[in-house]
C-alpha cells in the first residue's frame, strides 16, 4: 500500500535504502563490518530500531556516555518513576548504535525509509523539536540582512530564528474572521502582493495547520512562489499525520512545497522534541539545509527519539490508512456529542472553511466556542484538569480545544465528554475574568526596528502604563498557542498592553516575557 495520497509518490519509490537480513543488524549497529549487498526500500524493516536491538543482544559494555551506563548508575527512585527501558535504551548514536565513524549508516537508511513513506526526496530528523528545525529551514533559505516573507501568524520559533539569524522579515497578515476572534493562515493574494512589493525576498514561509487546525491554499502558495522563482517553506507542525489519509487535508509536499517541518511529538507517535523536515525539488540546496541544521542541532541526539520516529513510519505505512479510519469516524462522533452539550459550540467547517477564511481544516481538533459562559476559557481548561484530570490542547478567552490522534479511541473520547458535560454544571463556580480583545486591526503592531536590532539593543523595564508608545525589546507570546502578540522591534500600543495585563489576569501564559505577569515591559531604551 502507498501511506501518501493519490498523487503522492508514497513506498517504493525512494532510491533509499533499508537492511537486509537479520543477521546483519549487529553490523549495522557497527558492531561487525559493514553492509555489502545492495539494500532495497522495505517498509517492514526499522533501522534504528532494529540496531538498538542488536546493541542489546551483541552486550555492549559502554566507557562512554551517557554516565547512567545504561541505568546502572541511575537513582532507583528515578528508576522506578521513568522505567529501566528508558536508561536502557539511551545510548550514543554513534560509537554506540553505529560505530565510531557511523559507517552502518544507521540513521540514513532511517531518513530515507521517512522520505519515502512520505514522498520526499530528503528526509532530516531533529531531536530538538520543530522550534529547531524551522530554523534550519530559515537559514537554508536567507541570510542575514536578507529578506523572507512570512505569515504573521508565525510560532515564536520563527521569531527566535529571524532574531538569530538577522533576516528581515517581510509580514502578511494572516485572515482574520472578527467575529469569532480568529486568524486563518495569510490568503495566496496577500502573498502575492508581499512578493510584488519585494521581489529581492529570498523566499516565503508559511504556517499551516494553524494550532486552531485550519489551512491555507498551499496549491495556491506553491503555484504562486515557483511563479516568482523562490522557494515556499511550510511550518506544518501539526500537520504530521496528513500523508496517511485522504480524508485529512493535502500535504505539504504533495501540495508542491519545497521544505516542509513537522512535529511528530504533536499529531504522532513520536517522543516529545521529535521533529522531521522535508525536503523537494532544486530551490533549496539539501547540503546546505544538512549545514545550517548542524549549526544548531546538537551533539548528543537522542537515540530513544531517532527510534519512535523510525517506528512511527513503519506503524503508518503498514496501519495508518486503517487507523485514521478508525479516528476520523471516532472524531465525528465527538463532536457531534459536544454539539449536543447544552452551552457548548463545536466550530465546523461551514465557520472554519471559506471565503476569507481558510482553505480546510482538520477535524482531529475539536475547538469548542465557550464564549457564551462569562468565565474564560483558561479556568475551564484549569477546571477539567483538577476536577477530571483532563489536559486539553490549548485554550483562550473564547474556546478551549481537544487534540484527538490515532491514539484516541471510545474509552478515552468517553472522559472527555463526561468532563465537558460536568464542566457546563459547574460553570458558576469558575472565576469571571474579562478579556479586553482589541480589533484586528489593532492587534497588528507596526514592526519599526528589526526583531534582532531590537532584542540586542540597549535596555530598560519600564513599568506597563509607560510602555505604550515604546518599542519592545522582548517576545510576548501567549502560550499556547505560541503566536507572538508582540515581535522583538513592534511598537507597543495601549490596546495590546491592555489585551495582554486584562488577559494573564484571566488565566493566559505569557512565558518568554521578563515579566511574566506583564506588569513591566522589557522596551529598547532609546526608542
């Protein structure tokens, strides 16, 4: 079976390459010498997976890290907690799974068993998340004091990486639907007009699926940037399981992107930090992807991660069609139960999906309109976990959301609906907390310094009353979902301040600023 869409290369078509015999996983593993037959692309087969065995079999005696030599040294009591397969199977990628020199070439066959199942013509895996890999992706494209078109809905990531890297960013507004307080990734239009105005733009960056699960017109986008010459990377973080249905949205590579990042740990069965970027096409050079993700990637990957990954590709490519059958058919019957939970709204597609809107969505994310109760959305997510220890994706003012995966199935879909049910009795006991939303309009600040001039500039605190009119010199991200409010550079306005003070006060995160209850700014001292 091919895991992709119709359209999609999909299995077999990769000039990868995959072990052969069992009894060649010691030498795999670097244990013996290498492989000398010619390997064939085999689905069934996990490399990484199948040299951590042969590390355990063959009984390896490590004088190397990790210091725990494989648990002995650990706590019992961090034993007992994480379990003795966890410090068991964290060795060394090289000089452990593989030999010194990685002459197995264990964790390529890996990436090109990745590829293939996905359509690919590169696959890298990254053990830093996909706040790593989009970097990388960035750095591939542009350089400092270069230009990049990006959606202004961008993880903070991004932002991380453009203050890193010194590439000037070149934003597009994302759709925003005022009613419901929403944005949708940027129209095709919109980039069009950005590419017009910057012809010099070394490339454009996407995000989409949005954490809310909505999409852009990534046909459109990529169609539109070939046009122009440059290359389209996609932020598609939650989007790791798309390849393996048709009923789910298209793809970033089947859609003609050039380079794609997703987080397996997100939609998947990857470890937390698991991340994986693709690649197609000549526009980005994968030598230099190779270089730039070196530059920040570390030393000491975790093996533990490399293996889920290789194991969650072969689980797709043999079950995934099947599996998301099952999820897909057990989504909608959640949300239709929601829907019929008094004061409860489940977004579907005819609010999600239009003119002005986005392109699709997935419906694995069920987000959940509690606007008609007065307490926000951050006390009911709070509520749910203490009263029914339920941990939901994310949560703002106005809705709260469940992720559902491959995973879910009738037991823990039941939790869920039972929470929500008892949530909506005890909505009188929650705190009341208003949340002052500016329009718009008025959430998009004017960027009048570089996010990096702006960060590395000369400093001060100043008190939030104060701040109104100054530049800020920090990040202030509600988290999740983890899209800036502010930008390193922006100017600050009382309308945003005020959103943000009125908004921790209701329950949202702010993290990555100096002061995490914003009543002080971090703003560039001579601006």
């Amino acid at each position: 079976m091919t895991a992709g869409k119709e359209g999609s290369r999909g299995p077999g078509t990769s000039t990868g390459a995959t072990p052969g015999a069992e009894g060649d996983a010691g030498r795999r593993a670097g244990i013996e010498e290498d492989l000398e037959e010619p390997l064939t692309t085999d689905h069934s087969r996990a490399p990484v997976l199948e040299a951590l065995e042969a590390y355990h079999r063959t009984g390896q005696t490590p004088f190397s890290p990790p210091g725990h030599k494989q648990g002995r040294g650990a706590d019992p009591r961090v034993v007992e907690v994480l379990g003795e397969g966890v410090f068991r199977s964290d060795v060394l990628a090289s000089a452990g799974l593989d030999d010194r020199s990685s002459s197995g070439g264990i964790l390529e066959q890996a990436q090109e068993l990745m590829a293939d199942a996905v359509g690919a013509e590169h696959t890298f895996f990254s053990t830093c998340g996909s706040s790593l890999s989009v970097k990388a992706a960035m750095l591939a494209v542009a350089g400092p004091h270069e230009k990049l078109i990006l959606g202004r809905d961008a993880h903070k990531s991004m932002v991380a990486g453009l203050i890193l890297s010194g590439v000037e960013p070149i934003w597009v507004d994302p759709q925003w639907d005022a009613g419901l307080h929403l944005a949708h990734p940027p129209s095709v239009e919109s980039f069009a007009e950005a590419l017009a105005a910057n012809p010099d733009a070394k490339g454009v960056l996407v995000t989409t699926p949005t954490p809310y699960g909505t999409c852009g017109d990534l046909e459109g986008l990529a169609r539109l940037c070939h046009e122009h010459g440059k290359p389209l990377i996609v932020d598609e973080a939650w989007g790791a399981h798309f390849p393996f249905h048709p009923d789910l949205p298209i793809w970033a590579m089947d859609a003609g992107a050039d380079l794609c990042v997703t987080s397996v740990h997100k939609m998947g069965s990857g470890l937390e930090q698991s991340s994986v970027f693709h690649l197609q096409g000549d526009l980005v050079d994968p030598a230099v992807l190779k270089a730039r993700a070196d530059l920040l990637s570390t030393t000491s990957a975790s093996v533990l991660v490399y293996a889920a990954l290789d194991g969650w590709r072969r689980q797709m490519v043999e079950h995934g069609r099947a599996l998301y059958d099952r999820t897909l058919a057990l989504a909608e019957k959640v949300r239709a139960a929601v829907e019929g939970i008094d004061g409860l709204h489940v977004y579907g597609r005819d609010e999600f999906v239009g003119s002005g809107l986005a392109t699709d969505m997935d419906p694995l994310q069920v987000i959940i309109d509690v606007s008609g109760h007065l307490p926000p959305g951050y006390a009911m997510h709070d509520w749910l976990r203490e009263h029914h220890q339920l941990n939901l994706h994310l949560s703002d003012q106005l809705r709260i959301s469940a992720q559902l995966t491959h995973a879910d199935d009738e037991e823990s879909a039941g939790k869920l609906l039972d929470g929500l049910r008892d949530l909506v009795k005890h909505m009188d006991e929650l705190p009341r907390a208003a949340v002052r939303l500016p329009s718009p309009s008025r959430m998009r600040l004017e960027q009048v310094m570089s996010p990096r001039d702006a960060f590395f500039a000369e400093t001060e605190q100043v008190p939030v009353e104060q701040a109104a009119g100054r530049v800020s010199a920090e990040m202030l991200t509600p988290y999740p979902p983890g899209v800036p409010a502010v930008v390193p550079g922006e100017r600050l306005t009382h309308e945003m301040l005020t959103y943000l003070r009125s908004g921790v006060d209701a329950g949202m995160v702010v993290p990555d600023s100096v002061d995490s209850d914003v009543k002080s700014v971090r703003v560039v001292a001579s601006r």
